[in-house]
C-alpha cells in the first residue's frame, strides 16, 4: 500500500511521486519532504480508510491485503475481480499503470 501524490495540468499528469522517484519526471525525491504536509495528512486519512476494509492482524501477519468479509457486500462482483464504484477520474488508468499495478480500470 504506497502514499502518492499527483499533480496535473491541461489534462495531462505533470507529477505522480512515489517513495523516492517522481514516475513522471523521473526524478529523485523524498515523498515525505518533497510532499506538503496537509497532503501527507489526507494520504494517512486515506490510507486509515483503506485499512478500514482489511484485517490489519491478517496484513501484518501475511503482508498482504486481506478484504474484510463483511465489506463485500458494498462491492460489485466483475468476473474476478470486486469493485467500488464511487466515482471517476481521467488519471486512474496513468497513475496505475505508472505505479506498477498490474490491474486497472478499463
């Protein structure tokens, strides 16, 4: 589970940090002093809302994500995989396939 922070104009990405590379500049950076602080409050809000929907004993223990049994009902079931529609935005697709996840919006 990886903190970004994205930036765009016209349409276009300009920045997707990442740990230590800016994916769209290639550039080298540190997330957490390259990053705002009220922006690294709203990725820990956001992560603290991810771990809502996993069991974090499971996690820790497995170091993976483990869905919460009781979370699936507010998911729609697509072939393989369960989604949350809520919402959209132009940059999902880049900001995936930038970040390496292998599965993404079509």
């Amino acid at each position: 589970m990886e903190q970004f922070y994205a930036k765009h104009s016209g349409g276009v990405l300009t920045n997707l940090m990442i740990d230590i590379e800016d994916k769209i500049t290639n550039e080298e950076i540190d997330f957490f002093d390259d990053v705002p602080s009220d922006v690294l409050a709203v990725c820990d809000d956001a992560q603290d809302v991810v771990m809502e929907w996993h069991d974090q004993d499971e996690w820790e223990d497995e170091e993976q994500l483990i869905l919460l049994d009781e979370r699936l009902d507010e998911l729609t079931i697509s072939d393989d995989m369960h989604l949350l529609a809520q919402g959209t935005s132009p940059y999902i697709k880049n900001i995936l396939e930038l970040a390496g996840i292998t599965a993404a919006p079509l």
